[in-house]
C-alpha cells in the first residue's frame, strides 16, 4: 500500500513512548525529545491476547461499536410514574432490589433492612416483625433492578408503589427508570428502618412525586440529563460520590415549571428544601442515566465491553456487552472509607448497590479527576485523583466524548471497560461509594472507595474466550 | 463523659475533610469519641445519636463547623479541640507524589496524540506483543529488543508498511530518525544523505565517517539484521529505500547490509534503479559487480569507502574514492613497516577485540583480502573459521564482544569495558601477538569515558608484554563525532596518549593492523 506515511513523518518533532531500558529514554531526553515512560509490567503468565473471538468477530470492531452506542446515547428525563405502573414486569409482589439476582437467605443486612421496610411502606406488614416474616415467606418475588431497566443505589429496593424517574434515551427510544433519592443518614437505601424512614416515604409519595411529576409534564422536551452530567462534571462532581452540582443544575432545570404548577407554595418550598438539602438527589438521575445509555450497548457480538457492574451487599456481579444475560460475579468487597462518628469498619457491610453504573458508564470514579472536593478518598490529593482517572484510561476502550475532564485539558472521561484489559493490566475499575451499616435498620455510617473484585472479571474473561 | 464542643461560624470545609479530622480526633489520648461536621440538620441528628450534640452545637446552623469532642476528661478535650485546629488549618502539601505513568503503549498514545515513536527495549518474548500495540496506535517503532520470532518479525513488517510505519528492529540498535540519535547513535549534522542499515554499528560507522567529511544526513533507518533475509524480504529496507526516493530533503542514498538473499537483492537493486537518487550499495562481502551493473546504483566494499563515495555523491570536495584509498594506502603501509621494526620475531598475530559486530565483520573481510592465513572468529565469514572457543584467540583473531554469547546477564561491550579489558589483558599474555585492534564506538548509549579505561588497560598490556620482553602494538579507530558527549577529539587523545595508533576508520585500522604482519612474512 502507500508509503506516504513514512515521508510524512520525516521532519516531525518526535514524541517518544518508551518502553523498558530507561537509559534509552534518557539519552533521547538529553537531546530534549519529549519521552513517555509507559511503566511496563510482564503480563500475566499464559492469559491470550484476544483480538477475534472463537466465533471469528474481530473483537475491537465490536468493542467499538458497543462504545459507540453508549457514547452517542442521549438520556432525557422525561416523566415519572409509579412503579407497578411503569417498568416492565413490575407487580404488586415484586421487589426490586440492587445488584446480581440473590434470595433472602444470602441478603445482607441492609439490604434486607430495605426490604422489610419497603414491605411496611407498602402496607403489606404492619411492623417489621410481620415484614420479615413475609419477605422469608417465598410470596414476595425479588428480581434484580437491571433485569427490569432500572437500576437503585445501595440496597436499590422499589417496590410497586414507589414513585420513579422515567428517562427515555432519545438516540436508541429505551427507557430506563430509577426513585427519588431520600437523602443522607437514617434512610430506607442504607436499610435505614424506623417511622421517619416510612414518614418520608409517604412525603415523597404524596408531595414531592406529585409536585415534580406536575412540572415536568409541563416540560415537553424533558430534561436533558446527558447536558447536565457533563455539566456537573465541570463543576467538580463525578456524580456518583458527589452530586452537589448536579443536583443545583437539576433544580435550576425543573424551577420555572415547578414554580407554575405549585398549588400550593407551602408545599413547593419544602419540596425545594427536601432537594437542596439533599446533595445526592442528583444520585438517582446520574444513575438511571448511566443504565439508559449503557443498555443500547448489550447485545453486541463479539464485544468484551462491561454494560453492567452492580452489587447486592453479598455479591459483586457484572455483565458484557456479548453476552448480555449472563452475571459474573464474586464477593462484594470491603469499602476503605472515612466513618460517620461512633462508626468504624467494623459496622461496615461489603459493597453495596447499582450506582456503579455510573463508573460502568465512564463517570463515577473513572471521573475522579473532575471532582477535587472529594479527593480525600483516594488519598487526600488532587494529583492522586487526576492519577486514578489516568488509570482508568488503561482499562477502557474508549473515551467519551460528551464527558470531558477540566483538569485533563478537557479529556473524555475513560468509557467503556474492556475486560480484556483488566485481565491485561491487573487494574481494577475505580469504585467510589457510601457505606451501609452491616445490621438492618442502621442507615449510612460513612464512604469510600474500592476496586472491583477481580474473581468476576476473571470468570467473564474465560466465557469470553470461549465465544 | 463530658462533651465540650467549639462552634466556627460560616466556616465551609468538604465533608471528607471533616470525615478525616474527626478520624484523627477520635484516635488521640483520652477522646472516646469525636465529630467535626457541617451544623446541618442530619449532621445534628446524626450527633444526637452519638451523644454529642451539646447546647451549642443545636443552636448552629447548616453553615457552622462543629467540632465536638467526648473526653474523659477537661486536658484531653482542650487539646483535642487544639489539634482539630490545627489540622483544619494544615495546608496539603504541594508537592505530590511522583506523575503518572501510563502502563500500556496504548494509553500512553491515547493521552499524547503526538506521540509518534515507540521504543521498545523488553525482553523479547514480550517485544511483539508491545510492538503490535504501538503499530496499532498509529505509532512507528524502534524494536531494540532481540530474540523476536521471525514469524513475528515477517507479521509485524507486513502490517508496518502496509500502514506506512516504520517497524526498525528486532534487534536494531541504532536509528537516526529526524536528527534524533536512538539507541547506540551519534552526534550527526543535518545533510542530504539517506541511510537504511541492517546493521547498526555499521549504520554508526558510516554517518560518522560522513560527519567526519561534513557531510549530513536526513535519516539513519535502522531495520535489524535479518531484514534482508528471504523469509522477511527486505521488507523495511525497500519500505525506507521508497520513502527516501520520496523525501525532497535526501539527495544521496547509502544502504548498508551483509549481502542479501539473491531474491531480495534484486528487489532492492530494481528499487535503486526505478528511482533517479544515486545510491551507494554496500553489500559487505557482496559482489560488487551486481551492483555495478544497476542504474542510480554504486558498490562499496568497506563501510569507510561506501562513506567516501556517498560524501563525494553529497557535494564533499574529495578526489576520487580510488585515488584517495590508494594514497591512504600507501601512508599505512609506510607506517606499517616503521611499526613493524619494533616486533620480536615470533610475534605474528592480529588479534581484534571488538564492540561493534559490523566492525568486526568488514575487519575480517580486510583481513582476508590482505592476509594468506585464515582469520578466525566467534563470528566467522565462514563456518570453517570459527573459533573453537570464543574465550581464547588463536593465529589471526577477530572477536566480536558483543555477541549473545558473551552478552547474557552482561551489559554490552559498548556500556561496560570490563570484559573488553580482561581480554585486552588475555592476549597481551600471548607471545605470538604483535597487533591488537580495537574499535571506540562513543556516542549516544555508550560508555561515558571508554577511552579513558582502555588507555589505562593498554597501558597495563605493555606491561604484560614487556615481561616477554616484546612490544605490543595496538591500533584503534574511533566511531563517533565532535558532538558527541565524549568527543571524537578527546577519546582520541586519550589513545594515543597511550600510544595507541588511531586510525580514522575501522577500514584503515584493519589495513593498518594487516599490513604489519604482512611486511614481516615478506621478511620472513
């Protein structure tokens, strides 16, 4: 073929990417030629490299096409409604619950906590004594959020009369649908029990559903979710650990319509009270965002892209592109965090919820780098947080193009989590998280972060080989 | 246990902050539990949990820090309160720890678009995989590492120019790629000359003898030896060959190499041929004739007399490359019988201790040429000639030192002196030797003083020799320029000071050396 390229690069300034004796670098770097340092390591002893699949697919075409597919999606918030209403599948005796599918003999503690709550929320338990009872009965069904286009944080729990987002994604028409966050603290998510758990509930059943229910529907457009993600992360959140940003954008978004659909302003200024006290409301729109442009991307031949990472508070599960039904997991991991007082590691329950959507969807902590506020957690630097994004480069297919990172001179954020760099590289995806207490009815105690646990992506790198 | 707690009024600090004041509170002497939180209304219940919510603390609002200390006693508490203070007000230090480096070739392109060259120096049975990434990423590649597959090799080329990249090596220890010496390169001028080289002491040799003329050049192609074997086809000799004829900037093309397959020496011939840039071919050990015969194409037998042509072809103001042989000739043979007064009778011997395999290899080519008895090496023209034991010279010896054998868990002869001295010391024990040769290969990646050691190591083989009451004669020629971080200038000085005969080429050195002995069989 053409040779042009060879004279093109005759008389271009060098950028060299060194890889292994450093003496070679130095003595470029002497003659003031820029020098990458890739800090190589040996591969694993005997993993493939996998370029095509047994089936034949050349596997970074499919990869590409997948990422393509989760870049090019466009969330839009467009309604909500109540759940046995709207998502597919939902009935009255269903729970939704987070992460791969378990029984409520494996639940952990609060994920369990939400469950009995849920089921006193419902009214179908008078105390949580009955409601245990019932939930250990085999008449309640538990399927997991993802199996029914939704996905919860922590204990992820919706029951059928809880109200949720509704967010279409207006490149590929799917729908993807998430509650409303309840805040911090002593609440249902964390398995938080207790009557100011159930009291805020109904509140957000009966006037905050409605009140913001009302204004969107004044809203013919939706609100562009993909915009104000990409917004946020330029203001210092992730969103996933941080929604403070978000969640002012979003109330900037919905407040001329809630302002003409108020009937009543008593009303209407608590529910702006209930949201801009509530740093995380922004959680459950970032999240049902992630899951209605991640899900486009299941399906694809041939690809090693993870759509799905999630927890149950037991189990770590993930999900690829190719083989979409399919859950990999292995136990949830123990979060190092920083503990509310009187709290300590020792309350902590393992890894817990969906909201890794978000770093399954390119933010979250593969977007560390924009969110400097939070930077404790991995380590107390701005640095260390720019370095754990730069390393989540590594692990990732693609970049994104909507998502871009400020303090990388507006880089896309890392997307699209290739499993077969993981396996290549040994990095494990960033995880940035809040933590549960062990026991049903605590609530939050704290967050974090953590690495994927390994074992899952292992298991979903041998099925991958053999497709 | 009592609670004592201070209040700061509108002071904002992130909760993660706190989160870690609070953590270090907690553990100091005598505080059984502590809080430092923003005074919002879940933070005061979440205190109120914990038994720490004090009047104070309930009476601020959501834009006041508390700081709430549970102590056994007054002394504790005071001095816990002192170090929440003291920690909110610690500034992180600025500097951090170390910058990222990228773990993948591809995420280190991925982050730098302008990265344009990979070099790879890992251990071979990794080099292909790294060097298909970096194809992949849109980048050319220096491939130092040996002990590639050529199944690899013949992959990697194919998929390189078919996507106009460069893939120099396996084994390719020296390019000059955009005046940017890598790997074991020099100091050069900028010039119209273009060099693709399977070797690369060779491809050093020949640019400085070129630098040592004034004459520059565009680019030094470097392409590993087996480049030109018939399973790879010549494959980024021909590649870089096309891009030369391209390049507006080269004017003259010098290709350097041990005599191709015959199928691949065609192919390279018609490539010369199909052009209108004159190109000097040398084919060390080749027939010239074939190359005679090509258009655009010129033969040279040495390194030395293929940089004299090319510089002459570049513009040099020299005599003819014949003319100016012959009278060097004739200047080392007079030389040569002066130096050859000085020789005991039973020393008859040329022992060459090399750093650079091509310099080994045109030394032996000379060395054939001049001389009626074999010519042994552990990296012999001919199997025949092999040394028994690569450890110990016999008769006429020429040893490359930086062959795998003498390599493994070694650095190289041309970073480290060690060796190269010990056997310098060998041979100057042998009462049969009369010559020594060496080659100084300075430069980039190269011993930062060589010189320097093997003066004082010749000094020390005098010695030796003078025991068996002979004098050695050592000759050396010195491969690098003035630019060079040792200085063509200053290593040279440094050998003769030790009255080492320095030769301005390998070639000449090698005659130099043989002319000695042959004068003393003529007196024989």
């Amino acid at each position: 073929m053409s040779n042009s390229k060879i004279q093109d690069f005759f008389g271009k300034p060098l950028t060299i990417v060194n890889i292994g004796l450093g003496s070679m670098a130095q003595s470029v770097r002497d003659q003031g030629v820029p020098v990458l340092d890739v800090d190589w390591r040996p591969p694993t002893e005997g993993l493939p490299r996998l370029h095509t699949t047994q089936s034949g697919i050349d596997i970074d075409t499919a990869n590409a096409e997948a990422c393509r597919r989760i870049k090019s999606g466009r969330p839009v918030l467009v309604g909500m409604g109540i759940a046995r209403d709207v998502i597919p599948g939902m009935h009255a005796h269903m729970i939704l619950h987070a992460g791969p599918p378990i029984t409520w003999e494996r639940m952990c503690g609060p994920q369990r906590g939400a469950v009995i709550g849920a089921l006193v929320y419902e009214g179908m338990a008078q105390d949580e004594a009955q409601a245990e009872k019932l939930a250990a009965s085999g008449a309640i069904e538990f399927s997991p959020c993802h199996h029914h286009h939704s996905v919860g944080p922590m204990a992820g729990i919706i029951s059928a009369s809880m109200p949720v987002f509704i967010l279409e994604n207006k490149s590929f028409g799917n729908r993807a649908f998430a509650t409303q966050n309840e805040g911090l603290g002593k609440v249902l998510r964390y398995g938080g029990l207790g009557p100011e758990v159930y009291t805020r509930l109904k509140w957000m059943e009966t006037d905050l559903y409605p009140t913001l229910d009302r204004a969107l529907q004044t809203l013919p457009d939706g609100i562009d979710l993909r915009s104000l993600i990409a917004q946020a992360l330029h203001m210092g959140d992730e969103c996933h650990n941080r929604n403070r940003a978000g969640t002012s954008l979003f109330l900037r978004a919905i407040g001329p319509a809630l302002a003409r659909t108020s009937r009543d302003g008593e009303i209407l200024a608590r529910v702006i009270e209930f949201i801009d006290r509530n740093d995380h409301f922004f959680l459950n729109l970032s999240m049902p965002a992630g899951k209605a442009m991640l899900e486009p991307a299941e399906g694809v031949d041939g690809s090693s892209i993870v759509t799905v990472m999630a927890r149950n508070g037991t189990d770590f599960g993930i999900r690829l592109s190719s083989m979409p039904e399919r859950w990999f997991t292995a136990p949830a991991g123990i979060v190092q965090g920083l503990y509310f007082p009187q709290f300590t590691e020792a309350d902590a329950n393992p890894d817990i919820g969906d909201s890794t959507i978000t770093e399954t969807a390119g933010y979250g902590g593969m977007a560390m780098a924009a969110a400097p506020a939070i930077v404790k957690f991995v380590g107390g630097s701005p640095q260390l947080a720019t370095q754990t994004t730069l390393e989540m480069y590594e692990i990732t297919f693609d970049e994104h193009e909507q998502f871009t990172i400020p303090a990388l001179n507006f880089r896309g954020t890392p997307c699209g989590i290739d499993v077969r760099l993981v396996m290549e590289t040994g990095i494990l995806p960033q995880i940035n998280t809040g933590i549960a207490h062990k026991n049903p009815g605590v609530g939050m105690v704290g967050a974090g972060i953590l690495r994927a646990p390994e074992a899952c992506f292992r298991e979903a790198f041998d099925a991958f080989q053999r497709i | 246990m009592p609670v004592k707690s201070i209040i700061k009024v509108g002071e904002y600090h992130d909760s993660v902050s706190l989160m870690l004041v609070a953590q270090a509170l907690s553990s100091s002497p005598g505080v059984s539990d502590a809080a430092v939180v923003m005074a919002t209304e879940a933070n005061k219940g979440i205190l109120a949990q914990a038994g720490l919510l004090d009047e104070a603390a309930s009476a601020a609002n959501s834009n006041d820090l508390v700081i709430a200390i549970s102590a056994e006693d007054e002394a504790s508490s005071t001095a816990a309160l002192q170090l929440a203070e003291t920690l909110l007000k610690a500034k992180v230090s600025a500097a951090q720890s170390g910058e990222f480096h990228p773990r993948t070739i591809h995420s280190a392109a991925a982050a730098h678009p302008e990265a344009n060259l990979a070099v790879i120096s890992i251990a071979g049975r990794y080099a292909a995989n790294e060097a298909w990434q970096a194809l992949r990423a849109g980048l050319h590649v220096l491939l130092f590492s040996d002990n590639v597959s050529l199944e690899d090799e013949i992959a990697l080329k194919k998929y390189a120019v078919d996507h106009g990249l460069l893939l120099m090596g396996p084994g390719a220890g020296t390019a000059i790629i955009n005046g940017v010496a890598l790997g074991f390169a020099n100091v050069l001028p900028a010039g119209p000359v273009g060099i693709v080289s399977a070797a690369g002491t060779g491809l050093q040799e020949v640019s400085t003898l070129l630098a040592k003329q004034g004459v520059g050049i565009t680019q030094g192609i470097g392409t590993g030896g087996r480049d030109l074997k018939e399973e790879v086809g010549g494959r980024m000799m021909l590649a870089g060959l096309r891009a030369l004829q391209a390049d507006p900037a080269t004017k003259v093309l010098l290709l350097v190499s041990k005599p191709p397959a015959a199928s691949v020496t065609e192919e390279v011939l018609d490539q010369i041929a199909s052009g209108t840039k004159p190109a000097v071919v040398c084919f060390l050990g080749g027939n010239p004739a074939i190359v005679q015969a090509v258009p655009n194409a010129v033969p040279a037998r040495t390194l030395q007399e293929a940089a004299l042509i090319t510089a002459r072809l570049a513009g040099a103001s020299l005599m003819e490359t014949a003319d100016l042989l012959k009278q060097e000739d004739q200047q080392l043979k007079a030389q040569a019988s002066s130096l050859s007064s000085r020789l005991a009778p039973e020393q008859q011997f040329l022992r060459g201790l090399f750093s650079g395999g091509t310099l080994c290899y045109e030394t032996q080519l000379i060395w054939q040429e001049l001389l009626a008895e074999a010519v042994y090496s552990n990296a012999p023209l001919r199997l025949a000639d092999k040394l028994p034991d690569s450890n110990h010279s016999q008769g006429h010896s020429a040893v490359d030192l930086g062959e795998e054998e003498f390599t493994v868990g070694r650095p190289h002869p041309m970073i480290d002196n060690d060796l190269r001295i010990r056997r310098l010391l060998q041979e100057a024990r042998d009462p049969g030797v009369a010559v020594i040769l060496l080659d100084v290969v300075i430069g980039y990646g190269a011993h930062p003083d060589p010189a320097a050691e093997l003066a004082r190591a010749v000094g020390e083989a005098r010695q030796i020799a003078a025991q068996n009451g002979h004098k050695l004669i050592v000759v050396a020629s010195v491969t690098g320029t003035s630019g060079d971080p040792q200085g063509l200038e200053k290593q040279t000085r440094l050998l003769e000071g030790a009255q080492v005969i320095v030769c301005g080429s390998n070639a000449a050195a090698a005659r130099l050396a043989a002319y000695v002995v042959q004068d003393r069989s003529d007196e024989k």
